[in-house]
C-alpha cells in the first residue's frame, strides 16, 4: 500500500524524559511515540518532530510529521497510538499532509516559561514553574524583553558547543515577539521565534530574572547581546520544567 504523510498534534509532561530526540536506552517522547506506532504497524515508523524539546521540557502543541502505509482513517490515529503511550504523552489530533515535514516546514515555534515567586514554592507548580522567591520589577522585566525584539543575535544565551556547530546563518534568530504576563504569584514570559538556539530561552528567562530583581542592568544586558558573549552575561541558565513549547506555525 501507498506511504501517506500524517501531522499530528502532541502535548506532554516531560518530566520523565531525556527531551524529544530519540537516545539509546533512554525514554524520550520520539522514542515513546515510535514505540507505539512499531507495536501498530508491526516495523519502524520515523517520526520527526517540529521542535527538539530538551530533557525536562514540556510541550501543549509540539507538532510532529511520519509516513506509514495506514488504513486506519486520519481521526482514528490518535486514540490507537494513546492506548499504546504513557498517560503524560499524548497525540491531540492527526491530519493527512502529503509532503508535509513538521520540522523543514515550520515557520515560527512559540514558548512560554513560567516562573513561581511566592515566598513558598507551590507543591502543585513544582513541576511546570521555576521556583524564585523574590520581588520582581514589572516596568524592568518588560525592558528587558523588549530588548530581544527583531534579529536577534543569541550567541550570548547558547553553549559553546553550540556555536561550534552553527552554519553561515551564526546565532542570529528573528524574535517576532517577547513579553511577560503576570497572574499573581506566575510570572509568564512568551516568546515567538523562527528558531531558538540550544537553552537560549532558559539563559534569556535567567537574564531578565537578573534584570527584575536589579542584579544586572539593562545595559549590561545590551553589552551581552551585542558581543555574543554567555562570559559577558551574569545570569543563570533556569531549570526546564518551567519551559513549555506552546504552539508550532506553518
């Protein structure tokens, strides 16, 4: 029977596992979902996903694309490879695309980073907040964001080893939009880009931390920015569980 080309929809809780990326002998939601669809199809189905989500990271709307020779009707899928994934990995709906590659295909990724600033850390939030307990300034936050607006070198945000392997293009993303809610004791930072370098966002959410709370100037900020430089910037890299991939554009 004819290859068709599926996109389907995925959300997790990625407490559990080493990232998107499949790994050898470790759990990953590249791994899980193979996983079930090989106990579908009984042979290896690729599945490549819009975003490479790190260890930790959680996910409302990572988008992810495979080829599989199906009977089963596209609204079907979902609830055959659900019964066949872990409960904090789930398929949302499922679409035939022919020619369609969630990863080559995609034009802007969104991510939110939530972070808890009550005194005592929220045992419910534990899992999807970083934890600090501290006065934040709005007015500066809101600076600092806007200070990652436009092209956006992020050189200053990545690891080295990152930048080793970046091609012509170098460190250099086009941010559409960057801005902090806040809903009580959640601070909530979104960001929309056409690609994010390796722990950029955690490193930019530690930056502006450092700004909100007048450890770093906006300045400084800048500084780091415009040398590329992560010596340049005294900030903290923040845990992944506060990290979540939103929504995926095509």
């Amino acid at each position: 029977m004819e290859q068709r080309t599926f996109r389907i929809t995925v959300a997790y809780d990625g407490t559990a596992y080493e990232g998107w990326q499949l790994q050898p002998a470790r759990a990953t939601i590249q791994g899980s979902i193979e996983a079930a669809l090989g106990a579908i199809t009984g042979g290896r189905v690729v599945v490549v996903g819009a975003s490479r989500t790190d260890s930790g990271v959680h996910a409302r709307g990572q988008v992810a694309s495979f080829s599989w020779a199906a009977t089963l009707e596209p609204a079907r899928i979902p609830a055959a490879i659900n019964s066949r994934l872990p409960a904090d990995i789930r398929v949302l709906d499922c679409i035939e695309s022919p020619r369609f590659d969630a990863r080559r295909d995609c034009l802007r990724k969104s991510y939110t980073y939530t972070v808890n600033t009550r005194r005592i850390a929220d045992p419910f939030a534990l899992r999807f907040a970083a934890h600090t307990p501290a006065r934040l300034d709005e007015t500066l936050l809101a600076q600092a964001a806007g200070c990652l607006h436009g092209d956006l070198d992020q050189s200053a945000f990545t690891l080295a080893e990152t930048l080793r392997t970046l091609g012509s293009r170098g460190g250099t993303r086009t941010v559409s939009s960057a801005e902090w809610a806040f809903r009580g004791s959640m601070a909530v930072f979104t960001i929309t880009a056409d690609g994010f370098l390796r722990h950029s966002i955690r490193t930019m959410v530690g930056a502006m931390i450092e700004v909100g709370r007048r450890r770093l100037s906006l300045e400084d900020l800048r500084r780091a920015i415009g040398t590329g430089k992560r010596s340049m910037l005294r900030a903290p890299t923040m845990p992944a569980k506060g990290l979540c991939l939103e929504n995926v554009e095509y």
